[in-house]
C-alpha cells in the first residue's frame, strides 16, 4: 500500500495504520518509510480483537509471505526481529466520514492483502459493504483438542503461550456485544486485574462501578478508564473488602441502582499476618467473608436483573491447595502469606459452587475462573522472586482478564453455571487427589462464613446449613 498512501493522503483520505509492535518499532517504522499518517501501537491486541482479525499459525505459512518477504528483500528491507504476536494477521478497512463502513477484509493468511484497487472502489461507494462472518482458523480445532496433553503443566498453559495458544480457538463473535444496559461492579478495579476487566466491559458499553479500597487510586484508575474508552459510565465507590462494616454501608449504595454483573477481584497478599476491623485475618477477610456478605446483599439487586452473573477470580495456585478450615485465620499456625493466599482462593471456588446451588432457582449464573500468570503490580509487590524469574513469560492484564470478560458478557457465559474457567473453557478444579474436600467440608465452610459476618448472612436469608453439600458438579 505504501504506493499509494500519498495518493489517498492528497485526495483527503485519513490514513491510520496500526501494529502490536512496542512504540520504539513505530518510531523506527516512521522513519524507515516515511510514513505521514497516524501510527498507533496495541500491544494488547484490542483493536485486532475487536476488529475479529484472525490468529492462526498454519495461515502465517503461505505462498502470500514468501512473495511478500522476497519482495521486501529485493527492496532492501531485512527483518531485524519479531515485535508483537507473530500469530496475528491483520486486515483493512475503510469508513466514510461518519462512521459508515465501505469495507472490511481480514487476512485469511499472510500476504493476503487487500489491493489498491479494492480500496479506491470502497472509497467511490455510498453504501456500506456487507460484512462476511469472521474466518475460523483451521488450528483451533487441533489447538483444542490437544489442550488437555499440552496444559498438564503450568508452564506453556499458565503463561503467555499458553494464552497465545488458546486464544485460537477463541470465537470472535463471543464478545460481539453491546453492554450498554448493563451496570458492572468490579472490585479491586484500580490496577491489575480489575483494572483491565474494567477497562474492556467499559469499552463494549457497560455501565461499570470500581470499587476500591484507596479512593486516590480509584480516582485514578476511573479517569484512566474514561481516557481510554471515552466512556463517561464509569464510577468510583470507596470500599474495603476486609472492613463488613463498609462492605455493608457499599452494598447498600449498590443495591439502590441494580447490579447484572458482579465480580469479586479484590485481593491481597499480605507477608505478615493482620486483622480486619471485626478480627478476621486479613486475607480471609478480603477474599470470603466480605465477598460472601456483599452477594448476600446484593442478592435482591442481582435477581431484578435479566441475565445476573457473579464471578469470582481465583487463582491457579489453588490447584495444589485443599481447603483448610481448621485454623482459618492462622491463629494457631506460623503465619504464611503465600499459604493463606492459596486457601482462601480455594475456598472462592468452593464457594461460588455453593452460591451456584443457592441461587438455581433465580437465575443468577455464578462463576469461578483463575487468570493464570499475569504481570500484575500486585505480583510485583507481593511476589518478587517470582516476578523476577518469570516477568519474560509473563501474560499482560489483558490477557489474564480475558475469561472474566467473556464470562461477564458472553452469551456463553450464561448458559451453565457452578464451573471453574480458564482461559474460555471449564477446568478441573482438582489436580490432585489431595486436595478433594472431606465429608462436611462444604458445610462447614458455609457456616465458617455465616460465623464470620454474625448477625449479617442471617438478615438475608442464608442459613447455617449449605446450600447442597452435594451441589459440585464433576471435574
């Protein structure tokens, strides 16, 4: 195209190009090829996705690169190095001032790029060109049926790679959605996780409510949101997770306005042991006792609502762990942040497959998924050694938060209920015989978590018993 770019350029025509190389490769492009127009960088591949642009690594091989790459050759060109996904193709696409869409074509391989010619005909229409349904890549297939011999370890299936190789079989159309009616409530929403959950709900429309326990953080992290998405729908609510007291006084406020998607991402990963306002060890706190109190009382605003969903984002380090309910709050054990970590987030899981069985009757679809490896600043912060030795390997924000999005707003996301997600599809929640519950486990956790809000979990209905000490569904 690049022979024509000052053609379109003179004729009026806007020209933007956009990579998921890092900002130096764009500069250097600039300069390489002279390039007037607007150049953006998304490294998080948004815009591909959006855009349902293909992945595949059987259509990178084809007759079109070899052209292209004997061509560029004989013009001097020479490929320094890989920037970005090698897996993405791209596409083009041309909009009438306005918004109307005059054509779309998303490369079928590499090298398959739409001509000049296609471009300046596009450019004569009036009337938008219907768009064809986005291409399947043949390796998803293969990709998925594999995925239970290549995922039977953490390394290539917790990491980026491993996030690279099931995104292939990713359906584009899943997060082909328009949000706009729905009113989203993510805690921990200011950095991480949360933050990049938020991010993508906004931007397919939703209404979105942050909840964060630093109001400056939170401030900042809703004004990011907005610069980004150029949605004005988003809003701050000051909440700490661990203080009852203010998950209470938060729910309420929630509660006035109509809740269709909560998700519990707020955590922490403290290195020495501290207590909540009511006593509770602080990792209990944030990651049950104020999550459980807070679907308790949204309860009502979540049966009001069409299509309501609860997610709740655990973490892969749980798959070793068995739930522990003998000494909770560490009161009696030397303390280990790391251990308590992975407890309580066993413990999420158990318990979203206990709301799932509370609320079959209403409607409400409950959710458990883990993000794998993401380089997050809590992982930074509370995981040195670990950030340090794995950062290359890393999944971005993005990425990690993949599964809670498609869980909060795909249609796919409502249809069952009570399951454990990675990466789009429902795992086992076990790994090792080990970490099976025992008899009554489940029980007692229920009512570990009714002794944990006394006089709160009573006021909305649930009682001392579980909801079915035979509600989990099968690995």
């Amino acid at each position: 195209m690049r022979d024509d770019l000052a053609r379109w350029q003179e004729g009026g025509v806007t020209v933007a190009l956009i990579g998921n190389g890092t900002p130096e490769f764009a500069t250097r492009f600039r300069e390489d090829f002279d390039f007037r127009g607007r150049l953006l960088v998304d490294p998080d591949l948004v815009a591909y996705r959006a855009a349902r642009l293909r992945r595949g690594s059987e259509a990178i091989v084809s007759r079109g690169m070899f052209r292209d790459v004997a061509r560029a050759l004989r013009a001097g060109a020479r490929q320094e190095g890989i920037q970005g996904d090698p897996w993405q193709l791209g596409g083009a696409f041309v909009f009438r001032e306005g918004g109307a869409l005059l054509l779309s074509h998303r490369n079928v391989s590499a090298g398959d790029h739409v001509s000049a010619a296609s471009i300046d005909a596009a450019l004569e229409q009036d009337e938008p060109v219907e768009e064809g349904p986005a291409p399947v890549s043949r390796f998803a297939s293969v990709s998925t049926a594999l995925r239970p011999i290549l995922d039977a370890s953490p390394v290539g299936s917790f990491d980026r790679l491993g996030f690279a190789r099931h995104s292939l079989g990713f359906d584009a159309d899943d997060l082909d959605v328009d949000l706009r009616e729905r009113h989203v409530v993510v805690t921990g929403a200011n950095s991480g996780i949360g933050l990049a959950t938020s991010l993508a709900l906004a931007d397919l429309g939703a209404r979105v409510t942050a909840v964060c326990r630093d109001e400056e953080r939170g401030r900042q992290a809703v004004e990011l949101i907005r610069s980004r998405t150029g949605s004005r729908r988003v809003a701050l609510l000051r909440a700490d997770l661990s203080d009852l007291s203010d998950v209470e006084r938060a729910s309420g406020e929630l509660a006035k306005e109509g809740v269709d998607v909560l998700v519990h991402n707020a955590g922490v990963l403290p290195s020495e042991r501290g207590e909540s306002a009511e006593g509770l060890e602080l990792t209990f706190a944030t990651h049950i006792a104020g999550p459980h109190l807070m679907t308790a009382r949204l309860r009502p605003a979540l049966e009001a609502s069409a299509d309501a969903r609860v997610i709740w984002v655990s973490s892969g380090g749980m798959l070793t762990t068995r739930l522990r309910l003998d000494d909770p709050q560490w009161r009696a054990r030397p303390y280990d942040g790391v251990r308590a970590y992975a407890e309580t987030k066993r413990a999420q899981v158990v318990l979203s497959e206990l709301w799932a069985t509370e609320f079959r009757d209403t409607g409400i679809k409950v959710h458990a998924m883990h993000p794998g490896w993401a380089d997050t600043p809590a992982v930074a912060s509370s995981l040195p050694r670990f950030h340090q030795l794995t950062r290359a390997i890393l999944r971005t924000p993005a990425e990690g938060a993949d599964t809670v999005v498609w869980l909060a707003a795909s249609e796919r996301g409502a249809s069952e209920s009570g399951r454990f997600y990675f990466d789009r599809s429902a795992v086992r929640t076990h790994w090792l015989p080990s970490t099976l519950e025992r008899d009554g486990d489940r029980d007692r956790l229920w009512r570990l978590c009714g002794g944990a809000t006394p006089n709160r979990s009573e006021a909305y209905g649930l009682g001392a018993r579980s909801p079915s000490s035979q509600g989990k569904p099968a690995d």
